[in-house]
C-alpha cells in the first residue's frame, strides 16, 4: 500500500504502534473515531513539511521538535501522537514511538472517544510482541505502560526510569508519567509538584494532567486544574470525578459534583439558548442553581437572572417556579423577580 502524500494516519500502520491500535480494529465505525483527520492544514506553518522533507530520516528531529512546539502552544491536534510515533520509528526509536502511541490513546481515552480496556488490550499485545532485537524496546515500553495504566507507581517508575535514560525536556511525556508516579507515592514532595505545575503548558488538551492535578493538589490550585479538565472533556471519563472535586472544595457533598458545571459551561449554556432563543437549552443548570450556596450556584444565578428581562426567558423561569418547591424555587423567583 503506497505511502498517503497527506499527513494522514499512514497506510502502513507503523511497528512500535501497531498492537496498540489492533486493539481498536475490528470494532465497525469505532475505527473511523480513533484516526485523525487530514492533519495537513495543522502543520502548514512548519516549513518545508512534506513526504519529500520527512523522507530524509535526518529532517525528523526538526519536526519532532515543530510537534512540541504546537504542543505547547496549546495548538494539539488529533492525531499528533500517532504521527509523532511514526516519526520516532524512522528514526529507530523504538520506545519512543511506543509512547507517543499510547500518548494518543490516552488523549483519546481522557476524551470520552475509546475505552480504558482499547488502550489496556493493546498494550497486552505490543507487550506480547516478538522481543528481537528491534523491538525489545517496544515490548519493555508495553509493560511499564501497563504498569502506569494500572497505577502500579513503582514498579512504572522502577520499568520507565530503567528504559528512558536520557530525557532531556522536563515537559517531556515520559516526565509527566514519572512525575505523577513519584507525587502519587508521595504527594508531599515538593520538587515533583513544583515541576508538575511548571509543565502545565504542554498539556493543555490533555484531560489526565488536569484530573491528576486536580486530586492530588490543593485549594485553588486543584479548583483550577479541576475546572480545565472538564472544560476541555466535559463527557470523558476525568469530568465526573473532577466535578467531585469542586464540589467537596466548594464545601458540598462529593455527590453533589453531578449537579455541579464549571463556568465556562454556564457561558456556554446561556450563549446557546441566547443564540437559538430556546430557554429549555437551560434545563442542565436547574439542577445546580438548587444546591445550597456555592460559587458555581452563585455565578450561575447571577447570569439567569440577567436573562429574565428577555420575555420568552422570564416565562420559561416562572413556569419551573411555579412547579418547584423549596430552595429551587426560591432561587427561580429571585431570578424572576429579584
């Protein structure tokens, strides 16, 4: 199969990633989620981009280095990962492909867009793979990524410290692996949190930096980290319990996270129902106007309430008013009447 000219998931799907992403095949359209668009467009500002410049193996550092740079720019697009590892193995870097590989399958996790057991199955594989001379570096990758998957601090620590010897970014994705190994056996260390801040940039479209962040920090700080990774992954697997969190840091029940939405969401609610002039696009933010007085409830009720002198907005308040009882409906008359 020839090479695609495009920027494309290639064709030929390279070693170093393959078991991770067989673990995908087979499942219908579920395929189709897990590839990247046309990343072309992505990377025309990066010069000389082309089959032609990435076929001499010694242009790939430059673009390697192009990648990072969009990164943390906050410019991620999907897809990234697969060609980054693509990259890494024209290049021979076996383990390092392996781990841009399974950097894309967990972004696509933290997205809600496969499942834990796509990147678990696959890894399963890459670790059964035939370890050769070429690829014992792909299967000992596997397995330390099995061990961090499974949250097995140590013994991914121990595996990814032995493996990856010479990591010269501190932003580096196999830091931030070793970085949250070594802050979950031991949240107080200092340095390690220090840093794990400092990289924050890198990670800006990638939920699990913000959900780790978000547990094992305090106060404004894991408010903060907690309210990004919902606002980047509403529906992924991390938005649930950082809503938890934010709950029990705003003084509610840890239950009560479900009722909770960050304030970007609020915006995004009232800017849809504004936009369409449907006030039933509103319904998902009844539920936290009832909780007892927090800051999420307060910002909330401030920005309905600015909407009630719109006619088709004060009828839609004061009919859920005149159907509720208790706080909720104390709330929806101050919102109607103030």
């Amino acid at each position: 199969m020839k090479r695609k000219k495009n920027l494309m998931l290639p064709g030929l799907i390279p070693m170093a990633a393959v078991a991770l992403l067989l673990a995908c095949a087979g499942q219908g359209n579920r395929v189709a989620a897990v590839k990247p668009h046309n990343l072309s467009d992505s990377f025309l500002k990066i010069p000389a981009v082309s089959e032609t410049f990435l076929s001499d193996t010694g242009n790939i550092p430059q673009f390697l280095e192009e990648i990072t740079e969009f990164e943390r720019a906050g410019m991620y697009q999907r897809g990234m990962g697969f060609l980054e590892s693509e990259m890494k193995e024209r290049v021979g870097d076996y383990t390092g492909a392996v781990a841009a590989a399974f950097k894309e399958m967990a972004r696509l996790y933290g997205f809600g867009e496969i499942k834990f057991s796509d990147i678990t199955n696959g890894l399963e594989r890459a670790a059964a793979l035939d370890a050769n001379d070429c690829r014992e570096g792909a299967v000992q990758t596997a397995l330390a990524l099995i061990a961090f998957s499974n949250e097995c601090w140590d013994d991914a620590e121990k595996m990814l410290t032995g493996i990856f010897t010479d990591i010269e970014e501190p932003d580096d994705f196999v830091n931030w692996m070793l970085l949250s190994c070594a802050i979950e056996k031991n949240p107080d260390n200092r340095r390690a949190v220090s840093v794990y801040r400092s990289i924050r940039a890198r990670y800006a479209q990638f939920p699990e930096y913000w959900y780790r962040g978000a547990r094992l920090f305090s106060g404004a700080v894991a408010s903060d980290y907690a309210e990004k990774c919902i606002n980047i992954a509403p529906n992924g697997p991390f938005a649930s319990p950082c809503r938890n969190i934010l709950a029990s840091l705003s003084g509610l029940k840890a239950e009560d996270g479900a009722a909770l939405r960050s304030k970007f969401e609020i915006e995004n609610y009232i800017i849809q129902a504004v936009n369409s002039g449907n006030p039933g696009l509103l319904e998902p933010l009844i539920p936290l106007i009832s909780l007892p007085e927090n800051p999420f409830t307060l910002y909330a009720l401030g920005a309905l309430k600015a909407l009630a002198g719109v006619p088709v907005f004060l009828e839609y308040f004061d009919t859920l008013a005149s159907n509720s009882k208790g706080r909720l409906a104390d709330r929806l008359v101050y919102i109607c009447r103030g």
